[in-house]
C-alpha cells in the first residue's frame, strides 16, 4: 500500500489570506451488511444506513496500491485538507486506470 504526504503551495503574487472555507463532502462510509438489485445496508459508526442506488449508477472498488503499478496515462485524483501555512495538505491519492474513466454502455 502506498502512503503520500505533500502540500499544494499558491504560486508568486497570489494572496496571503486564509481560504475560504470549502464545502463538507456528502459521503457515508461502512461495512456493507446486505446487497439487493436496488440497495446497499451498511453499517456506519453513527448506526445502519440503507441506500438505494439506480440502475445506472456506477460502483468503483478502491484497492491499495503502490508507485510501481502506476503507469502513462492513469488519472490521479488527490485527497487534501485546508491547511494553515500553504492552501491544502495532500492526505491521499486515487489511481484511477484508462479503462475505468470510460462510461459504461
């Protein structure tokens, strides 16, 4: 598994004041507990949730990964934090493959 710690600076000129404070993201995280054709029960740390899910929605699996399996053409999508001394703090990365960015059909 690889781990990747960094900070995103703003480049020369820009403005030294804190940012805005960004939005929460809506996600829920948990251990699947049942699956049906249209929903997922999970377990979560504030208590079950069920979800309904269309017949068109896309599911993603995330693995670990590491730097070596990495190759030309992959998508990254970084994870970060606000962070007081640079705009954000990198806590984490998603590899995404050529074959998973094309829309099923």
């Amino acid at each position: 598994m690889a781990g990747l710690g960094g900070y995103f600076s703003a480049g020369a000129g820009t403005s030294t004041s804190a940012p805005a404070a960004a939005p929460e993201p809506s996600f829920t995280r948990g251990v699947v507990q049942s699956v049906s054709a249209d929903r997922l029960t999970l377990t979560t740390e504030s208590g079950p949730v069920e979800l309904r899910l269309g017949a068109d929605a896309p599911v993603e699996a995330l693995r670990p990964t590491t730097f070596g399996r990495i190759a030309a053409g992959d998508w990254l999508n970084g994870g970060a934090i606000a962070h007081a001394q640079t705009l954000f703090a990198l806590v984490g990365i998603v590899v995404i493959p050529p074959s998973q960015l094309e829309s099923p059909r």
